[in-house]
C-alpha cells in the first residue's frame, strides 16, 4: 500500500493550480517507513516535495491520518517555494 493516496495528490495538484504555479514545475518522492515488529501498523513515510524551477525542496511527514498536503499548501503561500 502506498504512502501517499490518489485524493492526497488530487489535493496536492489543486493546491499548486490554486497557489498561480505550474503541476509539472513539481515532483514528489515518497518514502514508506519500514515496520518495526510483524504486528499491523498505520502506514507511515515522508514525502519530499520538489520545485524543479527553483530546486526548493521540502519532506513531510506522511501516511495514516498525516496533514502533509495542508502543511505543503501553506509552504507555498509563504513563499517557501519561491513565487509563481
């Protein structure tokens, strides 16, 4: 199972478009935590946003009941990826 879900990069997406910048100026690489013992655990991971135009990079944390889309969004209203 993946860390990052198909609505969360919907989001993401809308969050770029609705910020002025462009889908394809960014890049996500996610990172799923290794399980510490065999008992069933909330997928876990960290998701590093990249702005290729200005080589802004930021890791969330990601996964089960994770708010990296909203921290991100924020991100690029305070300028943290540069302007549109």
């Amino acid at each position: 199972m993946p860390v990052i879900t198909d609505s969360e990069m919907e989001d993401f997406d809308a969050a770029i478009l609705g910020a002025g910048f462009e889908v394809d100026d960014f890049n996500v690489v996610d990172l799923k935590d290794e399980p510490t013992a065999k008992e069933q655990h909330p997928i876990t991971g960290t998701v590093t946003v990249h702005r290729i135009s200005t080589d802004d990079a930021i890791k969330y944390s990601a996964g089960h009941l994770s708010t990296w889309v909203t921290e991100f969004e924020i991100h690029l209203h305070e300028g943290k990826f540069g302007q549109p």
